[in-house]
C-alpha cells in the first residue's frame, strides 16, 4: 500500500475503549450541506458511542478502522478500502473523538500539507429545550436550540435513546441527537440507521500531527479552502503526486496528504 496520510487515521496505532462492540452503539447519518454553488452535497458519517466515548466520522474511514482492527483483512481488501477514501466525492475531513469524562473533544483534521489537531470542552453549547416533537429514525424526539460556532442550531434528540452524544460536536442533551441543522438552513445531519456497535471505538494517535488551538485552526481553515492550490506555500511542498483516478477524475497529494479540491465551494460549519 502507499504511504499516503489521505487524512486516514486509522493508519496510526489506535488506542482501543471499547473492547466489545455489544458495549457500544453506532448511528450513521447523512451529512448535507448548500454548497456556494447552491448544490446539494451529501456526505456519508457515522458516529459511534459507548458511555464515556463517541467517535464521529467519515463513513468511507469507518470501513478502513474497522478492517484494520480485523487484523485478518488481505492486502486487497485494504487497497479497495482506501481507494474508496481517496475516491469518496464528499469526504467528510473532521474527526472528533469526545472523552465525557474528561469532559473534552478533540478534533483531528487537515489543512494540506499538515496533519493537525486541537482541543475544547464539551459544554460550549447552551441548549434551551421546546415543546416540539418529530419522530426521526422511528424515534420520537424533543426540539432544542443552541448557538455554536457562529450559527444557531436546532436539534431533535430522542430520550429514548439515554445517550448526551451526537454528530460532529454537537451534543451535551439528554438524548441521542438523531437530526441537526442550522437557521440557514445549510447544514443538516439526519440519522438513517442507528445500532448496535459492529468495532470498538478507538482515539486516533497521530504522532505527526500539529497541535494547535481551535480558533486558530478555524481561521486557518476556511482561509485555506477559499483556494486551496494557491493556498498551499510553495515551500512546504517537498513532493507532490496526482494519481489519475477513473472518469478523468485525479486525486492530488502533497507531501503524501491529500488535497480535496472542492467545486461546488465550501461552506464552513464554524464561522468563527
């Protein structure tokens, strides 16, 4: 296999929690966002949770940790499954990994060339409870509201599923979190499956990667991903490669990270 990073995570040493799936749970939910473009992108994400810890992810990376953690997995097997990251069209580039107990998230993401990652709390987000109802993945939720990261949020959570987690960063109700937008009306996260843990949930190690804090990865971000080519400095770039992919589609890799180049534009979940 190549040494590319592609953003997979699960090529580092993985720190196990959960050592039986039956001790844990997985929900995987669609992500979509209005792109600039006014096109709809659709991203597939999964998290997974146990009582202390919940993992949020690409769908794509997912599949590639959990044959990895397999350890019986052939070496075609793993090819395909990282072909699929690097050729998935709407790649989800975050993962969180939240320590209730400790009360904190981490975030691992990438701003081609590098590898970063930060740290903040898990109670940045000041729910106010509604009367409203829905019923969402076959469960019946309660409404909530909250600001974060420069929009406000409205989330169903379902009480019937006892868990404070849900997608991305948004969570701390007491409920599993099964549908999430903003007032724009931009970004949506809506569960499609929810069950029973299938791989134990793992806290990525990536010894390599930058720490920084989260304001300054925001502002860095969304800077970067107003044009990402001409962002890149030119002097960080020790080698650079682009494999041709099928349907004239090419995947380009500095210092062995993976550029996505995104043309419908970005719309960034944290404004600020």
């Amino acid at each position: 296999m190549k040494q590319n990073f592609l953003f997979l995570l699960s090529i580092i040493p993985l720190q196990v929690f959960a050592q039986k799936a039956d001790n844990s749970y997985e929900c995987i939910y669609e992500y979509t966002v209005k792109t600039t473009n006014a096109e709809n992108e659709t991203y597939t994400t999964i998290l997974q949770f146990d009582d202390i810890h919940a993992r949020f992810a690409d769908y794509a990376a997912f599949q590639l940790d959990s044959l990895m953690q397999t350890g019986k997995a052939t070496e075609e097997q793993l090819k395909k499954a990282e072909e699929c990251v690097v050729k998935t069209a709407f790649y989800f580039d975050q993962t969180t990994f939240v320590n209730a107990s400790e009360r904190t998230i981490t975030v691992y993401s990438v701003i081609p060339p590098n590898l970063y990652s930060y740290q903040e709390a898990t109670n940045g987000i000041a729910w106010q409870l509604t009367d409203e109802t829905d019923t969402i993945c076959g469960y019946l939720c309660n409404k909530a509201t909250g600001e974060y990261g420069g929009r406000i949020w409205n989330a169903w959570f379902s009480s019937e599923i006892p868990s404070s987690f849900g997608p991305w960063k948004l969570g701390g109700l007491p409920g599993l979190i099964m549908y999430a937008c903003d007032t724009e009306n931009i970004h949506h996260f809506k569960a499609i499956t929810f069950r029973q843990g299938t791989t134990p949930i793992t806290a990525p190690r990536i010894p390599n990667s930058i720490a920084t804090s989260r304001e300054k990865f925001i502002k860095a971000k969304n800077h970067f991903e107003e044009n990402p080519i001409a962002n890149i400095p030119k002097e960080s770039i020790t080698d650079m490669r682009v494999e041709k992919g099928d349907g004239g589609s090419n995947s380009i890799f500095i210092n062995g990270v993976q550029v996505r180049l995104r043309t419908n534009g970005y719309v960034p979940l944290e404004i600020k």
